[in-house]
C-alpha cells in the first residue's frame, strides 16, 4: 500500500495516543456550535458538522474495525450509505447535496457512534490484534481526519456567513495586526532539483514519488498581499478590467456578480470582513484571504507578475522552519507577518499556484477504495501550497499538495506573487 506513509515512526502506544488527541480535537471544535450549527449544509460543497463527524467515524469502521474484527457488527447499517463519500467497492452513497436533509441520526447518535467506533479500534491496538498494514490505515484514518476538521472550520464560516447575526464561531481573539513589513522580491537560481516528499514521516500518496524538476531564474514575493494591496486592484476597477481576467473567470465573476472577496462587507462606508469571530472592520495589514484562482490570478496580472509555480513554491519553501500561524493558535484568522526574508510559507492562508492538480511521474494508485482517496481529484483542479490559519499543524510541510477547483473561495486561499528573473 503506498497511500499512508511514515506509520512505522509509531509504535503501538504513540499510535494509541495519537489517535486520542486526534479525535478529540473534533469534540473540542464542536463545543461551541448548537445542534442546529451541526445540522445545517450551506452549499453542495460544503457538508454539515455532524456528517464531517460520523464520516471519519465511518473510515475507521469500514477500513479498520469491519475488517479486523472476527465477530464484526455495523453500529447502524444504513450509515454505511449515509456516511459513505468513496465509490470503489464500498456501496451505495447518500446525495451530497442533500446532506444538510440528515436531521437523523442526530447529533447525540452521531456522538455515541463516534464513541463506540474510538472504544473498538482501541481494544484492537491494545490487544495487538492489527498487522502493520492496518496500523498504517489508522494512521492514514488520522490524517484524514484532521483534514476534516479543517474543512468543519470553513463549512462553519461559510454556513454563519449567511445570518444576517453575523453569528460568532469563537469569542474574538487577539489576531496579530500591524503594519506588514515592506514587499521584497527574492531570487532564487535555476538549476534542477527536487520536489516531493523526503520518506520522513507521514505523507500522502499525492507527494510522491520525490522527483527532478528544472527550474528557471524566478522571483518570490517575501510575503502574502495584504487587504489593503488587494483593495488597491479593487479601487483600480480591477474587478471591472477584463484584460486582468481569464476568460473562464471573467465569466464566473458576471455570473457572481463578484465584486470583492467572498466575506468583504460594505457597511456604513467603510469595509467590514467577516470571520469566524464575527465581523470586524477590514484591516488593511491583514493577508487578503477568501479569494478564488481565477482572483487571484487576476490581481497578479494587475500587478504585472503571475503566481508561482508548485516546484518554485516547494524549492523556496523546503529548507525553512514548517513554523507559522496554524490551527492551534485558535485564533482562525490570518495574522500580519514579523522578520525578513521568505515570511509566512506555512501557515496564514493556503497560497495558490499556476500548477494543475496531475500526478507526479511515476505516481502510482494503489488498489482498492482507498486508491481513490487523492487520484480521482487529478482534473480541473489548482494546487495551494503551504497550510493555513485553521489547518492542524500536523498536516503541515513542504511537500503537501493541497488542491480545490478555480472557483473554490470559502477556503483560507491567499495570494503570493512570483515572477521571472529580471
């Protein structure tokens, strides 16, 4: 199997553990939402609390304890469909769309379910009863769980966005809000090297196989566009200009009728933006955040540069500190950045490239339905680079290869600018 990787770094009491805290991560998460928060879907791409619950509580049933357990029984048969987002094997699957329709089971049952399925794959880790393959599933189990609750946090945001309330998710919390420190270019040399990940921990299968890129002379911005720098295109009429624009994402815009970026407000004349502690004037200091491909790609002609490439990003990024402003700061908004050089790789905002979404040479599925887990989202989709202020810090490094359609913008997406040597 080559889809979860580094599992053997655990033994089975670091497993054990791990998968406590993981797990309960998303009980904390949830502590601070009502039943109905969890219930409802705001859009065909987002999904419910509650499902993102019982779903990674499915993982675990179906890949670990249906298939390691002698005497295995379902908790509720019908959640195999209900739960159920892969298509290889597994059955049937409930509408996406209609997931927000589940108002049961309700979110007690979900709860307990979750409880039961933890307390079961915990009695097979403690009794030895799993070989290394299966380990290596758990481990795999964890980190897709934890990419979960990263998109709990944007379903959530996306969903109280709605409410004329202007609902808070957390009470307001300290953001880091200062003047940014001056754009910089910084130049990198041309040369062939290596991208993908090293064989050091864990990774998906997506990462693979570390391999040779060439590289020209580029440029990276030091650091990500500010609100106010985004609000400068905005002022410019670059929303109105369709010679910054693709041709796809000029028409996406019309259609929108997009004019900003998806949680800006104007109120009482000036501009407000609402986040997951409810709305705040819009600091100008701030990484601009919320954007899609086709806006981002727009400013960056506007500013007569382009978005880089995901071997220019991984090159520039690989050797520095996988140290930011992550999920566990719980502060979920983006935060200004401090010191000089490449600044705010990891961390803030996931940062679109020009790269399409295909597989590495060599890349291999592996068999079964968890070989779908990254290969079937190989086509109309843009790489994002680098973690954002909700993404757990374990799914954080270089090589991570994040992915969304062009037009995707309830996700922490930012901007960094790249160019050609001069």
């Amino acid at each position: 199997m080559n889809t979860p990787q580094g599992s053997a770094n655990m033994n089975i009491s670091q497993l054990h553990a791990f998968y406590k805290v993981i797990r309960g991560r998303a009980i904390a998460l949830i502590t601070p939402l009502s039943p109905e928060d969890c219930c409802a879907q705001s859009m065909m791409e987002a999904s419910p609390a509650k499902w993102h619950l019982a779903h990674t509580t499915w993982f675990f049933e179906t890949f670990i304890l249906e298939r390691a357990e002698a005497r295995f029984r379902p908790y509720n048969s019908v959640f195999r469909e209900l739960f159920n987002s892969y298509y290889n094997g597994i059955g049937n699957q409930y509408p996406r769309p209609h997931r927000g329709l589940l108002t049961r089971p309700s979110l007690e049952e979900v709860l307990a379910y979750r409880a039961t399925v933890d307390q079961r794959v915990l009695d097979l880790l403690d009794r030895g009863m799993l070989n290394p393959d299966q380990c290596a599933l758990i481990t795999l189990g964890l980190h897709h769980e934890q990419q979960h609750q990263e998109l709990l946090l944007t379903d959530i945001k996306h969903l109280l966005s709605f409410n004329p309330l202007a609902p808070s998710y957390t009470e307001a919390q300290s953001v880091v809000d200062r003047e940014s420190p001056p754009l910089e270019w910084l130049a990198y040399s041309a040369g062939l090297i290596e991208i993908g990940h090293n064989g050091k921990g864990f990774c998906f299968d997506n990462e693979l196989p570390r391999h040779l890129v060439y590289l020209p002379d580029y440029q990276l911005a030091s650091r990500l566009v500010t609100n106010g720098e985004y609000l400068d295109f905005i002022e410019d009429g670059g929303y109105d200009n369709p010679l910054f624009w693709l041709a796809d994402g000029w028409d996406w815009r019309q259609r929108q009728g997009r004019a900003h970026p998806l949680y800006w407000r104007w109120m009482d004349d000036a501009w407000f933006e609402f986040t997951l502690s409810g709305l705040r004037p819009l600091s100008r200091h701030l990484p601009v955040v919320h954007v899609s491909y086709y806006e981002t790609d727009a400013y960056a002609r506007w500013a007569e540069a382009r978005l880089p490439s995901e071997a220019e990003w991984e090159h520039a990024a690989q050797l520095l500190p996988v140290t930011g402003h992550f999920a566990d700061s719980e502060i979920f908004h983006p935060s200004t950045p401090q010191g000089d050089g490449l600044m705010q790789c990891f961390g803030d905002t996931w940062e679109w490239t020009q790269s399409n979404y295909s597989p590495y040479p060599g890349y291999r599925i592996c068999a079964g339905a968890v070989g779908e887990y990254n290969g079937k989202f190989m086509v109309n989709q843009y790489v994002l680079r680098g973690g954002s202020c909700v993404t757990p810090p374990d799914q954080v490094r270089a090589s991570y290869r994040n992915f969304f359609p062009t037009d995707a913008c309830w996700q922490f997406s930012g901007i960094r600018l790249a160019r050609d040597a001069n």
